[in-house]
C-alpha cells in the first residue's frame, strides 16, 4: 500500500534549497544575453560544449569528493564558485571573458549536481522512506520548478527596469548566498559516512567507489540506463535556450503593448511565458510518482519520455522553422514538462540500481553522461541554426535522437536478470 512522508523541517530545507538554487534570473535570457555580445550561434554552441567539457573533466572525481570529503562541503564550495561565475559574466565584454565566466560555471555544477540528490536519498533510508524516492524527490524539484516560475517574473522585471541583460547575473549573486546559509543549516550526519577529510580514508573510499562504478559500467544494461537517461536531457540543454529567439520573432508579429518598446515587448512576453512554463513543469514533477504507476515502471516511464521527447523536438523544431510560432512555442513549453517529468523517473531508476554509499559517484556519471551529449549536440545544433535555422538545428538532431531510441530502450526483463545474477 502507498505510504506518504512526513513532511518535516529537513522536508522544507530540501524544498528551500531547490527554490532559491533556482532563482536563476538569467535563464529566461541567457542566450539573447550572449547574442547581445555579438557572437553567433556556433560559438553560444562552443560554450555550452566548453561548459560540458568542464562538467565532463571534473564529473566523477566531484562526486567521489563529494562521497569522500562530504557532501555539504561539495555543496557549500558550488554556491560559492556559481556567486563568482556571476561576477565574471557581469564584467564580461566579449568571447574570450565569457569562456572564463561559463567554466567557472560549469566547475560549480560539477560540485553540485548528483551530490544534492545523494543527500536526499540518504535521508528517506534513515527514514525507511526509500519505496517514496519518485515522489519526495518530485515534490522537492515541483518546488525548484515553482523558484524557476518566480524568477522568470523578477528577471523581466530586472530586464525592463535596467535595460541590461548583465544586471540579471549581478541580482541571482543574493538568493545564492542565502542558499549557502540555507546549506549549512543542514544536518552534519547527511555528509555521509567520512566527515574529515583523511588522507587514508580518502583513499579507500576512493578505491572501492571506482571498483562498484567500474562493475556496474561492466553491465550492457546499466549503461542503457545512463544512456536512456541523458541522451533527451543531453539534447533538451542544447536546445531549450532557442525558445529566447523564438519569442522574439512572435513579439515583431503582435499588436498588443503598442506603447512599449520591442525590447520590453520581449521582457514581458519571455517572463510571461517562463513564469508558465515552470508553473507547468512544477506539475510535471510533483506527478512523476503518479506517472510512474500508471506506466508500470520507472523504466517504462523512461522508454516512454524518451520517445515523447524526441518526436515533440522534431515537430517543434519543423513549427519554428515554417514559422508557425505560436505552436511551436506551445511545443516547446511541452519539451520543458517532458524534461521534469522524466528526471524524477531517471533518477530514481539509478538510484534503484545502486547503494547509498557511492550514490553521489552514480548520480554524477548520469550528469557525465548528459555533459558529454550536451557537449556533441550544442555546436551541432548551433552550426546548423548559423547554415539553415534555428528550427532546422533542432528538428534534425531530434530525429537522430529517435533513431537512437531502439539501441538504448530498457527491457524491464533484461535488468531483472541482471539483478538476480
């Protein structure tokens, strides 16, 4: 029978941590906010492959420092690395400043992502709450999808006020540092098993991460798990930013806000639009639970996302290439809800395939995994937006990402047997 969860003080803290991690109030404009350096879509997609190749290097060993050194630690120095990232990107005056700015960025992501959810993890086992890890960790990322929805409001109101797409960056450094209190706040025990940083246990710890990261990368079907996992997430991070451009061609066609300028035309239709998408997208994440029973498994649920994401892309990528707009932005917001449908189910579906102890080492080779596809993808998408379109970019690379769909489906059968061998 489905239990639920006590819904305690740590409850709000992880619910916390996700609302201001995502006071992100450049997203809804980061990539207008590179263009308006003036480089093209090739080179915002070498940034983002720069950002992944960061991620990539530095990956694995954060999540086994993380295991190893303690995982608050881990955190507390990737809030600090993000607050510095942002000073960078708010002086930054052209491509070169920008490469440092995106791999500062994408060193503190590395000390974040997997580690977070690690946490989590190892606080519903020591509360006998692990059969819930769909559901507490749906309704702790609906709160970061509700942050996103917030933000996207403040950051247009940033934008229009300022008039400087920089400001965004110097704002986000205040929710960030309140996330750094918020961290510490955190019980000492959920550092895992080492909490000092000894020289000797490091070492074994480090060892015997690397041998049950080495004997699961052994079995065919785990990696279909890592590979079933990232490749959408992988293709949805190249992607997602093109939706900034596209409201822009929707804002030169609309009547409406005659007295305000194009520019806060843009502002308030983009914040509009996000505010909804994360309103959406918190939704989507609070029903993964639900979604997951109705698809009998958290691997059906992955195989059936997986198809979902790619034929949506192709058909929204096809929209905005023939200029039909307002569907094609519609679809968009669809992709983002796929995306927070399908984490939820793709983390728990690692977590179900691991133990606690290297959790964080696991979590971050699915994060590896989805820097190495953003990484391929994102120049591939912004070359072919510079030859034909930004449609067209996004149309085809979704296309091959459904011919890829029968080499990396999860049969539920296959990982049974691997489990009982």
């Amino acid at each position: 029978m489905q239990t639920s969860f006590k819904k305690d003080i740590q409850y709000y803290r992880f619910c916390l941590y996700g609302f201001l991690k995502n006071q992100k109030f450049y997203e809804p404009f980061f990539l207008l906010f590179l263009l308006s350096k003036d480089i093209t879509y090739l080179q915002v997609g070498i940034l983002y492959s720069i950002r992944e190749i960061t991620r990539n290097l530095l990956e694995i060993p954060a999540g086994m420092i993380a295991d190893s050194a303690g995982r608050r630690k881990s955190m507390l120095l990737s809030f600090t690395l993000y607050i510095v990232s942002f000073i960078v990107f708010y002086f930054s005056t052209g491509f070169a400043v920008l490469i440092v700015a995106i791999i500062i960025f994408g060193m503190a992501d590395v000390f974040r992502t997997g580690t977070h959810k690690a946490m989590i993890f190892s606080y519903l086992e020591a509360n006998h709450w692990s059969h819930l890890k769909v559901d507490y960790y749906g309704h702790t990322r609906s709160c970061s999808q509700f942050g996103s929805a917030i933000s996207s409001l403040i950051a247009a109101a940033i934008v229009i006020i300022t008039n400087n797409y920089s400001m965004i960056f110097a704002f986000a450094i205040i929710p960030y540092i309140l996330n750094l209190v918020n961290l510490a706040s955190y019980p000492s025990w959920l550092d895992g098993k080492q909490k000092k940083c000894d020289t000797i246990l490091f070492r074994q710890n480090f060892i015997a991460t690397l041998r049950s990261l080495g004997r699961a990368l052994r079995s065919k079907w785990t990696i279909r798990i890592f590979i079933n996992s990232s490749l959408p997430s992988g293709y949805f991070n190249s992607i997602k930013d093109y939706l900034q451009p596209l409201i822009l061609s929707l804002v030169a066609s609309l009547p409406v806000l005659g007295s305000f300028t194009q520019e806060d035309k843009s502002s308030v239709l983009i914040g509009f639009i996000y505010f909804i998408i994360f309103i959406l997208t918190s939704r989507a994440s609070k029903g993964a639970g639900s979604f997951t029973r109705k698809a009998g498994s958290m691997f059906s649920g992955m195989n059936i996302t997986f198809m979902m994401v790619a034929l949506t892309g192709i058909f929204t990528g096809l929209l905005f290439h023939r200029s039909i707009l307002v569907i094609s932005i519609i679809l968009f917001i669809l992709l983002y809800m796929l995306e927070n449908l399908r984490r939820p189910l793709c983390v728990a579906g690692i977590a179900e395939r691991v133990g606690d102890e290297s959790l964080s080492t696991f979590l971050s080779t699915d994060s590896q995994m989805k820097s190495l596809f953003t990484m391929i993808l994102s120049p591939l998408v912004g070359l072919l937006a510079d030859l034909v379109s930004p449609g067209a970019g996004i149309t085809i690379v979704a296309a091959v990402i459904l011919i890829a769909y029968p080499f990396v489906r999860i049969r539920e059968s296959k990982v049974e047997e691997v489990e009982k061998g």
